[in-house]
C-alpha cells in the first residue's frame, strides 16, 4: 500500500509543477485535463501526508515514553496521546484503503434521470411524480441544477415518465445505487375503498455522456418532427417544434418536446441519446466482467427491485443491503443521505474483502 501512496504522490506533485506551468496553461484543453487529474488526487495525498505525519508523531511519543521512564505523571500523559494517535493512524488506514479503490470513471459526471411509471396505472404515474420530487428535493440540497428534459404528465398530476438532468459535482457517485424499481405500498387517493394498493415506478440513472465518449454517426439517425401536446392532446405549441430522433443501428428512440425551440428539444434529445448508448456500451462491456458485478451492491439492472416505500407503516426498506429506517416523510422531502451513505459504505466494504 505504501509504495502506491507514494508514486500516487509523486505524480501529484508532477502535476502541481505542469498546472503551474506558463506553456501548459496557454494549452486550455491539455491544463483542463491535468488540473482535473490534479484535483482528484488531492484527497489521497493529504490523507497520506496526514498519515506520514502521525507516524512521525508515533516514533517521537516512543522516544519521549522511554525518556521519562521513572516520571510516572509524564508517562501517562505520554501514553494517552499514544493511545489517540495509534488509533487515528488506523482510521487512516482504513482511509487510505478506501481512497485506493479504483475509482468508476463515471463518479464526477452529470447525470440524466429517466423515470416511468410500472405496474399500478394512475397510482404507478403519482409514485412517480413523487419520485421526481424527492429527487428534486435532494438536488436541491446538494446544489446541484435539475433541468427536465422531457415528461409525460397526468391528468392528476403524475407522471408516465419523465427524464431530467441533474447538474452537479459527483452527481453520479451518489444517484447510480438509484437504478432500478422502486415499490410503494399505500392507499390510493384514486380508491375509494380504502385497501393498500402495490405499486411500482423504474428508475434509471445514466452518466451523461460527452461527444468524445459516443461517436455518432448522423446517417445513423432518422430525425422525425411533431407538434408538441399538452393533456388530452391539447397543442401546447402552434409550431413543429418536438423532436424524435431514432438511433437506426440500435432502435433506440429518444424524443423531447419541453423547450418551444426545434433545436433546443434537438440538443436535449441528443444528450439523452448519448446517455443511453453509452450505457449500452458499459453494459455490454460488464457482462464480460460479469463476476465482478455480481459482488458489488446493484448499481444499473433496471429490473432489479431495489427498494419499498410503506405508507401505512411509514418506512422505506433498501432490499439491496436490508437497510430499513421509519422516516418515510423525510426521505419523501429529499432526505436521502442516510440510505445512499449506507450503500456507499457496504458497496466498498465488499470491495475492499475482494483485495485482501
């Protein structure tokens, strides 16, 4: 581990000297790579100079014990701050194994949400507006930026579906355990009869993918245009101005209708595109790695269930890691932390027992 640290080090510090340098910052694009290289690494060098400095701090308590030999008032005091620091160099340990994980590419990257409404017709489209709002709730408390990109709401409010994107720092290292089905065990407001309905909505969290990632090739695509429709089919708009772009190799069909402008609904849709074969392709490239996969906490199978709301008993149950908390209103209003934190820490648990 140690010599890792350190050629994790001394890169970090050839990187300190290239950011600083007058000839690589008049190259934007190869300053912007390296500065972003830089800034990842900072965490683990100052965690392991910190780490450094309390082995420092060890060696010279040793030497101080053995001096005050006799001084029994010394020698306590001695032995305590010992006790401390051998315990923070543990917690550093344990750190610094974390941080020395490979790290998924995708972890600093936007993301673009989709969500459908499954099983359970208009009570399946309100789960999923409350869906939507609870992560809405939680963008907003990480300050991140939630734009929609395209929806299809009901006529009580709900949605059949409905794909955002959420612009943020590490926006994906917390959102991609979200992937999968989410179940809601509850009382429709659409049944009279008062009995508990099952319901359920999928959700899926895809890295936004840049133009450098996924090559398209414009011949590859039929671009259709449509005029764009509120309820019940109502025009929303008196121009052509909703885009449906089909992604002929694949049969992919992406389409956005929000913004009242032909190439806004365009832009959206293409990065919607580029969502989605990229994650074809990191799928495709998992199967092959298949093993792997299957040891990390679930991350990606859309028709994995993954967790349970429960009105009536007010609780939310991750079936993924047996985690169940009764704040079901809070996690409803963004509060989400607890659960994702928890699977952060079981999906590196799990990885860390594979490297030993």
């Amino acid at each position: 581990m140690i010599e890792k640290l350190e050629a994790v080090e001394k890169k970090y510090i050839e990187l300190t000297e290239k950011v600083a340098d007058p000839e690589i910052i008049a190259k934007h694009e190869e300053w912007r790579k390296l500065a972003k290289e830089h800034a990842s690494l900072e965490e683990i060098v100052n965690c392991y100079r910190d780490y450094k400095k309390t082995l420092e701090q060890i060696k010279e308590n040793q030497v101080l014990l053995k001096e005050a030999s006799g001084d029994s008032e010394m020698e306590e005091l001695v032995k305590s701050d010992l006790e401390e620091l051998e315990e923070k160099k543990l917690k550093l340990e344990e750190q610094l194994k974390i941080l020395l994980l490979p790290k998924d590419p995708n972890d600093e990257r936007n993301v673009i949400v989709e969500i459908r409404a499954g099983t359970g017709g208009e009570e399946a489209a309100l789960f999923a507006g409350d869906l939507f709002r609870m992560y809405s709730r939680y963008a907003e408390k990480q300050g991140w930026k939630i734009e929609v990109i395209d929806s299809n709401p009901t006529e009580l409010g709900g949605f059949k579906e409905i794909i955002f994107e959420v612009n943020g720092h590490g926006a994906y290292s917390r959102l991609k355990y979200e992937s999968g089905v989410h179940r809601v065990q509850r009382v429709p407001t659409t049944e009279a009869g008062g009995r508990i309905h099952t319901s359920a909505a999928t959700v899926a969290v895809l890295p936004e993918a840049e133009e450098i990632d996924i090559e398209i090739n414009p011949n590859d695509l039929r671009i259709d245009i449509f005029r764009s429709s509120g309820h019940g089919g109502q025009s929303v708009n008196t121009t052509d101005s909703a885009v449906r772009i089909t992604h002929l190799p694949t049969g992919i069909v992406v389409s956005c209708q929000d913004e009242r402008s032909q190439l806004k609904n365009k832009e959206k849709a293409m990065k919607v595109l580029r969502a989605r074969l990229l994650e074809k392709a990191q799928q495709e490239q998992n199967q092959k790695i298949a093993q792997s996969r299957r040891s990390q906490v679930g991350t990606g199978d859309r028709s994995e269930r993954i967790r349970t709301y429960n009105f009536p008993q007010g609780r939310v149950t991750d079936h993924r890691i047996g985690l169940t908390i009764h704040q079901l209103a809070n996690v409803l209003e963004g509060e989400l932390d607890e659960i994702i934190n928890a699977l952060i820490a079981e999906d590196q648990a799990k990885r860390l027992a594979q490297m030993e």
